[in-house]
C-alpha cells in the first residue's frame, strides 16, 4: 500500500461491483422517467400550432411556374378540389392586394391569384425580349390556368384584370362560371376624365404624350391610389403603396407601365364584343364596386346592368382599392354568392 494514498482511496472489488450496480440502477430510472416525458409532453409542433398552420385549408402558398419561358409567381390556397376562383389584379399592385381575401375563400374554394410579368415576384422580362401588353397577359394566364389543370373558374376583375380576364372569356366562355367585378371596365361611360393624356397618347403615340404620363408611377400617384376616396385613411395601411412602389422603381420598369398604358387602347377596341358576349351567356355576376373611385368611377358600373341580367350589384363607399377598407365585406358578399351561383363538386 502506499503511504501518498491511504487506504480509504482504495475500492475493494466487492465494494466496486457494489457501486457500478447502483449507477446503473439509477441510470435505467432516469431513462424510464425521460421516456414516459416523451410520451406525454405535448410535442414542440402541437405546441406551436406549426403542425395545425400546415395542414389548414386556408393557409397561403407562394408557389413559381414557368409560362413560355416566364417564370410566374402566383399565391395559391384552398383545396384543388374545390371550384376555383382566379383572381386577377390591377395596375400598380400584384397578387398582394389579395392578401387578406385569399385565406377568407380558401375554407370553401380553390383560390389561385397570379402575378402578371414585370408585376409582384413573377419575371420582368426585357422589353426587347417579351411584348408587353393585354393580350399577351392574357396568354400567359390562359397558360397558367392550363398548367393548374383547372378547367373552370371564378374571375375576380379589378382594373387590369378586367381585361385580362375578359379576354380568357372570350376564348372559352363555358370555363367562366361567375364573375366578381371590383372596379373594372368594360364600358365607354366608365373612362371619364382620368383618361384623357391617356388617350392622347393612343391618338398619338410620341415621346411627348408618353412622358407626360410618367408622373402616374411616382409614389404621390401610387399613394393617391390607395388613399383617394376612402372613409378613413388611417385603414388603410402604408406598406401598400410602398410595396408596389419598389417594384415600380426597378430599373425599366416605368417603361413597362407606358407601354401597358398605351395597350390598354386594345381593349376600348373589344368592348362591343364583350358587350355582345355578356348577352349571350348571361354568366352570373356580382359587382363590388368602390363608388369614389376617380379611375373607374362608378359611370363603368351601371351600364353591366344593360347586358347581365343575372346581376346583383352594390357600390361601396370607397375608393380605387375596394378592399383595403371594406375586405371583410366584400369577401362575406363574395362567399354568399359564390355559394348560391357556383355548383360544388
């Protein structure tokens, strides 16, 4: 034995099996508590919510697809199952303006809402490269919904939606099964005063006309947008006209809107046959529309009373952007009369 370490330092064997046997006597109690905690601990999913958030109908998807070579973001909710309802944005905003309307619809219907090209997150292709204007919006929308697979559709149409989803109408109007128009024109009556440098530049297509028309895509015009004829301006939140603000400051994208604004004379030219097709498939339509509007006033939306008869319709003491102030009411409007005109599978 040595002397540096007395004896008490020291384990006999008897006394060391002794001790091992003991730790391991503890160490299985200690994994039989830990695994009962398992079971019966609430698992970091379920307690978040994230699970649930996952599964849930409404929840909002952010999804890319690429049409004729353009990469096209678009939101998606909603089971696929469920009748479908396109909803088609306006100038100067994107998908985002249905923010808060997609998840309402969601619980009862198939919600798909693209960015056009050069708007929201979808591609800005070079003007050089893609021709800018209704009618080719039209084709990669129709291009979109084929690779959906959807086959028949709701049309919410807002400002250049209208025309968007007139065109998609026009091509196959038996895929229509309502519409929903918020501020959108189809008529002569509706183009009041707000359109008169436009239509100079139709008539005459210079750079003159065209750089007068460039203080439309500065943050003053964007921000009067929102803002113009609502109730109560403190509704309507600020990160609207700032977001569709940086996506008009991107290099070339100011071009890209005078362009479309000299395009939107190739839908004046379509209105009679629009006109003339409402008469004859007399679709069923809901007009949600904000009667203060100074772009779309409310001149646009009495004349669909002459050519849909299967109508029901309500002007809303708002402006341009119906839904920033009155979303709620209008989604409530959309759902009764979705669910009364539209057949659930």
């Amino acid at each position: 034995m040595n002397d540096a370490f007395p004896e008490r330092f020291y384990l006999r064997p008897t006394d060391a099996a002794a001790l091992f046997a003991s730790v391991a006597t503890i160490l299985v109690i200690f994994a039989s508590i830990f695994a009962t905690l398992l079971v019966f601990a609430p698992s970091a999913k379920a307690a978040t919510g994230i699970e649930a958030a996952t599964t849930n109908a409404a929840t909002v998807h952010y999804r890319t697809v690429v049409i004729d070579g353009v990469e096209i973001a678009y939101r998606e909710a909603g089971k696929p199952e469920n009748p479908t309802v396109l909803l088609l944005h306006g100038f100067p905003t994107s998908s985002q303006m249905f923010r808060n309307l997609i998840p309402k619809l969601a619980e009862r219907y198939h919600v798909l809402a693209p960015d056009y090209p050069g708007y929201g997150a979808s591609e800005m292709p070079a003007r050089e490269k893609f021709e800018y204007g209704f009618t080719n919006f039209a084709n990669i929308i129709e291009g979109f919904v084929e690779a959906k697979g959807v086959s028949s559709y709701a049309l919410y149409l807002m400002d250049y939606g209208a025309p968007v989803g007139y065109r998609l109408y026009a091509k196959t109007p038996e895929a229509v099964t309502a519409f929903i128009i918020q501020n959108g024109n189809a008529y002569e009556e509706g183009l009041r005063e707000f359109w008169d440098p436009i239509k100079a530049y139709w008539n005459e297509p210079n750079e003159a006309n065209r750089d007068a028309l460039r203080g439309l895509l500065t943050i003053d015009a964007t921000k009067w947008q929102y803002t113009h004829g609502v109730g109560n301006v403190e509704k309507i939140s600020p990160d609207t006209w700032h977001t569709d603000q940086y996506l008009l400051d991107r290099p070339g994208n100011n071009e890209i809107q005078l362009d479309m604004f000299l395009s939107y004379k190739t839908n004046v030219a379509e209105y009679s046959a629009w006109q003339a097709l409402f008469r004859k498939t007399q679709t069923p339509a809901l007009i949600v529309w904000g009667r203060n509007d100074h772009i779309f006033p409310a001149d646009g939306a009495y004349p669909y009373k002459r050519d849909l008869k299967d109508l029901e319709f309500h002007l809303i003491d708002t402006g341009h952007f119906a839904l920033e102030e009155y979303g709620d009411a209008i989604a409530a409007k959309m759902l009764d009369f979705l669910d009364r005109k539209v057949a659930r599978n």
